[in-house]
C-alpha cells in the first residue's frame, strides 16, 4: 500500500468520512430541523485533522484505516459540537465560522445548543456501532472511556472554562499551556490513542504517541495564533486580529513573533522525532505533521 | 432482604447516590467554578426518581442494587444536564429550578452551558467505570449504546425540540405524547432496562420492562401538568401555572382536568399491571409507581 501521497490519502478517507457523518445523522428519528442543523455544522467544510489522525495511526501500523472509521466520525461530531457551543452568543459570540454564518445565527440559539447536545451524545454511540472486527467491547469501553475524559470537564471543557476566565488577563506561558493542552490538544491526543488502540498498539508505543500528540498539539495552536495575525480573512474564515480584539493571551503576544515562529519549529521537530522513535510507516503522519505545522487556514 | 419499606429503600440507595455523585465531580482535575457549577445542580436536590429505578429493578431481580451505583449516576447526570440547558435563557428562560436559582442565574450563561456539556460527557465515564462485577464489556457498551440513544437526538433532545416546536401552537393527543415519550419517557426507560441489562434480564422480560416504562411515563408527565394547575408554587417550586402562561400544550388542556385525571389512573394501572406479570419481586417499583401517580412535586 505504501508510498501514498497524502493527497491521495486525504481525499479517500474524507470522502468515506462524511459519507458516514451523513449516514449518522440521515438515520436518524429526530425533527428535520434538528438532523439540519446538526448536518450543517458537520458539512462546514473544515480540515478533518483528527479524523485524518485516527486514520493515518492505523495506518502507520500496517492495518487497514477503515477499521477506524467509526471512531474517526465520533471525534469529528465532538469537535464540530465543541465548535457551535464555543461560538454561542454567551461563549465566542462568532458570527462566521469557516466563512460560512454559525450555527446559531442560521438556526438560532436553543437549536444551536441543542444541536451540540445532540452530537455530542451520539459520537458516543458511533463506537458502539464500531463493527466487531474493528474493536471488541473491551477495547471499545476504552475509546468510550478516553472520549470522555478527553472531551470532558478534564479536558476539553476544562480548557474552555480556563481560555473564558483568562480572558482580558495577562497569562504566564503555563497558564496558556494548560489552556491548549486541555481545550485542542486532549482531543488530538485522543485521535492518536484511539488509532493506537483500534490497531493494537503497545503501552510503549502509546507513550511515545502521547509525546507525539502533546507536541503536534502546541504546534497546531501555535500556527493558529500567527495565522490570526499573518493570514487574510479568505484563508482564515474569520476576521484577522480578532485575538488581538479580543485581549485574548496568544504565543506572539507571549514570545514575539520570532520565538512564536521559533517554538512552532521546535514542537514539529520534537513531534517529528518522537515519530520516528516509533519504527512505524510514520509517512503519511509525518505529512500531517508538516501540514499542520504550514497550513494557511 | 424483603419486605423493605419503600422509605428505608429511598434513603439508603439517595444517599450512596448523592456520595457517588460528589466523589466522580470531586476526583476531576478541572477549573474550580466548572466543578462547582456541575455540583450545584446535581445537589439541588430533586426527587432521584430515574436512580431509585435502576436500583429498583435491580432489586426485584432478587440482585443487589449496588451494581447499578454508576450507572444510576450517569442518569442523574443527563437529567441535570438536560434541566440546566432547558432552563437557559434561549430555552424555556426559567430563574428558578427546585425553588433554588438555576444554573445560569448563578454561575452564567456560558458557564452553565458548559457545566451541561460537562456532565453529559461524565456520564459516560461513569458507566466506563463500573466495577467487572457490576457489568462486563459487553454489558457496558449496551448502556453506553442504549444510553446514547434515549439520550440523543432520536429520544430527549428530539423532543426537546419537538416541544420547543410545539409551543404557542394547540397540538394534538398524538403530537403531545410523541413530546413526551421523547423529552421525558425515553430516559425513564433507559433507568429501567438499564437495571434489566444489569441484573441479567431476559429479552421477554425487557420487553414487559419497556411497556411498564411507557404507560409510567405517560404518568409521570400528566401529573406533571396536573400539578402544574393544582400545585402550590411551594410545592413545585416554581409558578403555578406557567404552562398556562407559557401557552404550553398539556394533557388538562386537551382533555380537561377529569379527563387527565382518568388518563393517569389508567396508565398507572397499566404500568401495576404490567410490573405483576414479570413475576419479579416489584414491591418497591410497585410504590415507586404509587408514588409517581401522587406526588406533590
């Protein structure tokens, strides 16, 4: 199967990903209005980063993605939840999300929220549905269990209760690092230990992937925090400088632009080493990595 | 262990309820005001009616209800999270809950929907973490399964919606119950065949489990409506008649006061009835169901 181009790659398992997001909510009973809404935030379009991770890990383990595909859907419905509740009027109050208005503004604010609540709850019963040659009950009641404390007051919830109160503050560079690594970087770990977990990795391997993650996470947002500021408001779907507008604490306010860019570099570089650590295919996660580290939206 | 009384049942079982509760939101590592707002209303009270169910059943299978601790607590959890959401001010705008402020009153809009998300993903975790001897994989991935489910938006959150459809408009006997069997009935009988799967039952008696379910939802919410009518705001701890006012659709209205009245007594025959045939040892479900019938708030 190897060499692939990510390109190529990308473009299969997101096709066969949003097939299944459709699938999802499309069989579902539930009012029209609700199944839209949900719809219309998991089709925002979006890069699909984390769905890519679970995949691109089984893969590195010479097993076939597919058997993640289940779990790839549930963290793709936690993230778009986490995307409409964080835009709400009381939260973020964003009126545009991927250029496209938010999910409050077209459906409005209780089916916003209910529509969160909705997706949330059924990223959980995607790993019920996961077929039983792509993971037993054992293994499934450990993705069941991670996602919780991923997505939870743990971590990704904690980290948006931690990013509203630091608001309009100074933060130390701990203080912005406990934000990241609870609010983005649980759930990219978890994308990576679920694929893990679905191809039956060791516990050593699962540490060096945990180190992998923690690195690939602080880079993410650290490219996120100089596009606020370096991109245009066509390739970041957002108004440039709303960080700034915000009084929100960012890497370049903290270590200038240079030793943002400077620790963006050095967070590729350790992810990079902590994947080559692995004597896994790491090919295709490694063009994830190089991609996350220059993206432009 | 029976005869027990239905008082003596209700203590013991509330107050390992309410101990589990604070244990599983103390032990998180998360911002202090998340935790404190996820308290707050799981501790404000409120009659446990869907844990004493789980223990309940479980019981009358001759078990020990124990086993049903997590799983009991997941449940009080998505009914807090789903009274939280409800009462924020894009839903039903409610100030006061269980005579107490609500949520958002308290701690915010933002936070309160947060604390929402939080305890709907714990609730998760909870069922991930039943002891071996409670439930196997197998047996916890079916909760996880079902929970999501009734949960979702195929059951609670579906009618959610539906009600927020229904509202300032005269629905029908068949749209009102389609309201109520999703906004309230479904995760009362998720608590029941949640004891079921627990205890061991066999698909025949899930199946007389799941009509009890019905007929004591139903129940359930025409004494709701009817309290809401001849209640005291001291009873129910918030108006009376904010239906009413609110234009809501309920069961006095479409089939006057006597007539909702007949209904109730025939569901809660019924559900007696249906609970006679399983052959179990329901006494305590029995007078929970009395209970259910008569209840004053």
């Amino acid at each position: 199967m190897h060499p692939v181009s990510l390109e190529s790659f990308t473009k299969k398992y997101k096709a066969l990903l949003e097939e299944r997001l459709r699938d999802a909510v499309g069989s579902l009973e539930t009012p029209e209005n609700l199944a839209k809404a949900m719809l219309y935030s998991l089709e925002a379009g979006g890069k699909r980063i984390r769905p890519l991770l679970v995949f691109a890990v089984i893969d590195a383990f010479g097993k076939d993605p597919i058997h993640g595909l289940e779990a790839a859907a549930a963290i793709e419905m936690v993230h778009t939840y986490s995307l409409i509740h964080d835009d709400l009027p009381s939260m973020d109050d964003d009126d545009l999300r991927r250029g496209k208005p938010t999910n409050h503004k077209v459906f409005g604010e209780a089916t916003a929220i209910l529509a969160g609540d909705a997706l949330l709850t059924l990223s959980f019963n995607m790993i019920a549905e996961m077929p039983e040659e792509s993971a037993s009950d054992k293994v499934k009641m450990s993705l069941v269990s991670r996602l919780s404390t991923a997505a939870g007051a743990a971590g990704m919830v904690g980290g948006q209760v931690a990013d509203m109160e630091g608001e309009h503050r100074e933060l130390t560079l701990e203080q912005l690092e406990y934000i990241h690594i609870h609010k983005t970087g649980k759930l990219l770990e978890y994308s990576i230990i679920a694929g893990a977990e679905i191809a039956g990795a060791t516990a050593v391997q699962k540490e060096i992937l945990v180190r992998f993650a923690y690195h690939l996470g602080l880079a993410f947002q650290i490219r996120d925090d100089i596009l606020d500021l370096e991109g245009t408001e066509e390739m970041i779907g957002k108004p440039v400088g709303s960080d700034t507008a915000n009084e929100k604490s960012t890497y370049p306010a903290l270590l200038g632009l240079d030793g943002a860019k400077q620790a963006l570099q050095d967070h590729l570089s350790s992810a990079k080493n902590a994947l080559a650590s692995t004597g896994l295919q790491v090919d295709i996660l490694t063009k994830i990595t190089d991609l996350i580290g220059l993206r432009n939206h």
